[in-house]
C-alpha cells in the first residue's frame, strides 16, 4: 500500500511540473484502475487526458472502464463509442461494448 501510495504521489508531481501532459495523468489512470482505488478522482484525471489528447483512444477506454466498474454504464458505453469513432476496430473496445449493451439491455 505504501509503494502504491508513493508511485501515485510521483505521477501527480510530474502532473505538477507538467500539466500539459497526457500520458501522465493515462498512467496515474491506470495506477488507480489497477488497483481498484480513487476511481472518482480516476475519472476527473481521465477527463483532463482526453481533452489533452483528444485524438487518442486509450484514456476514453479508460474512462469507459472505470464507468464500467462503478456501474454508470450509459457513460460507460458513451465513451467506448467515442473510443470506437477513432480506433472502429478495436477488439477490446467491440468486446467492452457488447458488455455494456448486454448489461443496459436487462
């Protein structure tokens, strides 16, 4: 828990010394998404990636994810369909979609 807390602290010192990047704030994401923490704070953080890097896929699919996994599944499936408009063949987003759809169709 330590080691975590502390590699959570570093991605959020490189945030502060550059706010401008994407992949930052994508790793600390990940950070949180792995570890199954803070994922209220993961969301705002993967907004701020997305509208720092509005052509990449990734950080919407780990929006998506983190929509997923707390049960907000329209923003779950809004934000997969935006991830699919710029990567339309993506395995993992089609496969994370049906999920969803499965889910909101219950």
């Amino acid at each position: 828990q330590k080691k975590l807390e502390a590699a959570a602290e570093e991605y959020q010192k490189v945030i502060r010394l550059q706010p401008k990047d994407p992949k930052t704030y994508g790793k600390l994401v990940q950070l949180y998404i792995d570890n199954q923490i803070h994922l209220d704070i993961a969301i705002s953080l993967a907004q701020t990636a997305i509208r720092l890097a509005p052509s990449s896929s990734v950080y919407l699919n780990q929006l998506a994810w983190i929509y997923y996994n707390t049960g907000q599944y329209i923003e779950a499936e809004q934000s997969l369909l935006k991830a699919l408009k710029i990567d339309p063949n993506n395995q993992l987003y089609l496969e994370g979609l049906r999920e969803i759809r499965k889910i909101l169709s219950q």
